[in-house]
C-alpha cells in the first residue's frame, strides 16, 4: 500500500505507545517507552486517521500474521505443508506437539493483539474528526471490519472447543474493544467466551453492513468494502452454524457479479498476476512492504530458507486433469513447491484473504448443512468449482458424500491460503485426517509468557 510505505515510522510509534495485552504491570512500569505518541494528538486529522487505518493494514502484513506465520501454520498444523526445514517450532506445529512457549505461536498471538490495538485507537478517535474529506462512518465501517478479522483469526486458533467451533462450551480469547494507550488501561483481561467474542464480531460487521455509503466494492482490490463484510461474515456464519444466513450473505455477493471467477485457462493468473476479478480482499505486498512467504518456501539455491514444502500428501489428492495441482505442487524444479507464492527477490506476492471460489464453497456446504437441506443447490455450487478445475461434475450424490466431498474440494482450491486446519476442526476430523489423538491439541496453546504475567488472569487451555 502506497500510504502503508509512508507511514511506517508512524506505525512504529504507535506500537511503541500501544501496550500488550497481557503484559504484566510491573514488567511495564520497568520499561516505559521513551519514544511515544498521545493517541489524542497522533488522530487528531483526517489525514492522520487515513495513515492510522492503513497502520492496521500494515498490521496484517507483518510476517507474524499474514506476511507469513497465520495461513502456513494453518496448513502446517494440517496435512498441506510438511516441515523440511530447521526450526524447532516448525517442527513442533508439523508434528502437532505445540508447547506453551513455542515462538511462532507467541508471535502470531501478540502481533494480532498488537494490530487490534492500533484499531482501538483509531476507532475512538474516529468520532472527534470533524472533516468533509473524512466520512466519519465509512472509516469506522473499515476499522470495525478489520478489527472483526482478526478477532476471528485470534479464536481460529485459540478458541472453540475440542470438536469445532459454535459449540455451546466454546472458549475464546481476551476481549477488548476499547484503546490501551497508557499504563492504567494496561491490565490483563480475562477471556470471554467464544459466544461473546462472536458477539463483538458480528456487531462490527453488522455496523459496516448498515453504513449505507460503505462502498460495496472500493476502487482498490487492496482495501476492504461492504462485499468482504458480508463475505467475512458468510464464512463466520458457517463456522456458527448459521447455515442459513450463511447462504443469503453469500448469495448477496455471488449474484452481484462484481466478483467473476477466473477460467481455467487463468487459473493460475490468480497468483502470477495480482488483484484477479475473483479477489474480494487481497491484501497488498510490495518491495517496501514484503512479506517472506516465498523466502521460507523456496530453496537456497533460489535466495530462500526451505522451511516447508508442500506434502506429498496433498499432490495425491488431485484427480487426473486439476488445473490445480501444478499450481499446488510443483514437479519440476524446485520440486514440491506451490505456485501461488513465487516472488523470492522481491517478497510482494500479495496474499488472497478471500474469492469467490470459496463463498461457492461456503453456499455448498450451507446449503447442505441447513435445516432443509438444498442437496441440487449444495452440488451445483460444488461443481462450479469442480468444473473451473477442469474436473468432471459429480452427480447424485447422497448429502453426506457431498459434505465430504466438498471438505476435498476446499483442501485442494484453498490449499496455502490458510484454511486446512480450521475446515478439520470444523468436521471435527482431525484425528481420522491428522492422527491426533489428544483432542485438546485441536485448540492451540495460549502463550505461556501471557498467561504468567497476567497473574494467570488469562487462562490456559485446557491440559496444556
């Protein structure tokens, strides 16, 4: 993002005036920051709020989050990626043996809460802007929405229960909807309950929803309008199981038409190219701003780490003539590799938050799981992914093959864009797919560190 680039220093301040949630008052107190910024002062312009907005974007870039760790632990954790570098806490989340102080875990904990934070600031200060180049509500939508994405990340991992999510004895995460900016607002927050940090994401969402001047679509792919709202809360109804409303919302943005498929012939231009037809949110890397997505994939030979590659595993699930299986695994040199992140040199592979192959799959799968269950409107949204793939259409089948069916197709279509893991926990399938036999593993440890400096105000999860 052009403005992201300008602002960096800013973002650092921020940062350094920001607090982390689970830091312990004394341990603050002995490191006060020398360098900080009055959020009153530092959102006091329309101009600043611009910068403070793409401040969170810049958020999700960082390499703890979307830049890296949040969309390949998620297929790491699965049966996607397979670990064939060095680091330990690779291994750890490959072998599904996390521990309570594994740093790839603590860093993508305390970067989310770090970028939550630096919304907080910007949403309250939003109100006191008073500005015609500034439309107040069209910038409290964006926030709000954002800040609803990543409290959904935190509980993909982090909460739930032991069998998937939408349970009534789900756990969920730290809550705060208001700025940390000083000291006294510093203290550790006990975590909520899954319900009730459902209940903040979809007030968020449903604010964004109603600003009747929030574009649907804004001039840029790179910036979240009312359609990703509405796409972002179809995936979050699934995971509810509000399978109804799940497919009106997808509907709402499938039959807009603002949001064509690719074709076959394409399919690969999704990711050689950038800011496809089909991306209803892809979020922007460039030389300035890069994140190291193909520097950990790729060999040394070619400038990168080889940490992980993509696992024999998910090259066998392709059927004979996927389009997509060149591009999740490669089979010539180097060999194993997903063609969806390419960009060594640079790091500006952009990364596809959400398209409108997985809304058909979302609308498949609601369509089934519903009351009356829509078995011919479930396949027909099945095979409009199947057939872009090249792949024969599958025919009377009974809804639990569907189902099943539709888990393989989401593995396949969505594979190294973060999904694998969370679909597993969703059919509650991780021991017959993964081999774990200890279920609480399905939700992941909170950082220890959080849970010692909080005075144990924050809560482990159960049995780690």
């Amino acid at each position: 993002m052009k403005q992201i680039i300008k602002n960096k220093s800013f973002l650092i301040t921020m940062l350094l005036s920001g607090v982390l949630l689970g830091s312990c008052k004394k341990e603050l107190e002995s490191q006060k920051p020398q360098a900080s910024l009055d959020a009153s002062i530092a959102f006091n312009s329309a101009n600043n709020i611009r910068a403070g907005i793409n401040a969170v974007y810049s958020g999700l870039q960082s390499v703890n989050y979307y830049g890296l760790r949040y969309q390949v632990m998620a297929d790491l954790g699965a049966d996607n990626l397979s670990h064939v570098g060095t680091f330990p806490s690779f291994a750890q989340i490959s072998n599904k043996s996390i521990l309570t102080d594994n740093a790839e875990v603590t860093n993508m904990y305390n970067s989310i809460y770090s970028a939550i934070n630096i919304a907080n600031l910007v949403i309250a200060a939003v109100p006191n802007i008073s500005d015609p180049t500034l439309v107040n509500d069209n910038a409290l939508a964006e926030l709000r929405t954002l800040r609803a994405l990543m409290y959904f990340d935190l509980l993909r991992y982090w909460g739930g229960s032991k069998n998937g999510y939408g349970k009534a004895d789900g756990v969920g995460v730290s809550l705060k909807l208001t700025p940390t900016s000083s000291l006294t607002e510093a203290a550790p927050i006990a975590r909520s309950t899954e319900a009730q940090v459902y209940t903040a994401i979809l007030a968020d969402l449903d604010f964004a929803i109603g600003v009747s001047t929030f574009a649907n679509k804004q001039s840029s792919v790179n910036r979240i309008g009312k359609d990703y709202a509405n796409s972002l809360k179809a995936r979050i109804q699934l995971y509810r199981g509000q399978y109804a409303e799940a497919e009106a919302l997808s509907t709402a943005v499938i039959t807009s038409a603002r949001y064509p498929m690719v074709s076959t012939a394409n399919y690969g231009t999704m990711w050689s190219a950038k800011n496809s037809s089909e991306s209803i949110f892809e979020l922007e890397f460039n030389s300035a701003d890069q994140s190291q997505l193909a520097f950990f994939y790729y060999t040394t030979t070619l400038g990168g780490r080889n940490e992980i590659s993509s696992s024999t595993a998910l090259n066998d699930v392709h059927e004979v003539g996927d389009v997509r299986k060149s591009i999740n695994y490669s089979t010539v040199a180097p060999l194993a590799k997903t063609r969806k992140i390419t960009r060594i040199a640079t790091g500006d592979d952009n990364v596809i938050l959400l398209r409108s192959a997985e809304l058909y799959l979302i609308r498949a799968e609601a369509r089934l799981r519903k009351a009356t269950p829509d078995i011919i409107g479930g396949l027909a949204d099945l095979n409009v992914v199947r057939e872009r793939a090249g792949l024969t259409p599958l025919i009377s089948l009974s809804s639990t093959v569907i189902l099943d069916a539709i888990l393989a197709e989401r593995r396949v279509e969505l594979a190294h864009e973060g999904h694998r893991l969370f679909d597993l926990r969703r059919y509650d399938k991780t021991g017959t797919a993964l081999g774990i036999s200890e279920p609480f593993r399905n939700l992941w440890p909170i950082p220890q560190r959080e849970v010692l400096t909080s005075g144990n105000i924050i809560v482990q999860n159960d049995l780690y």
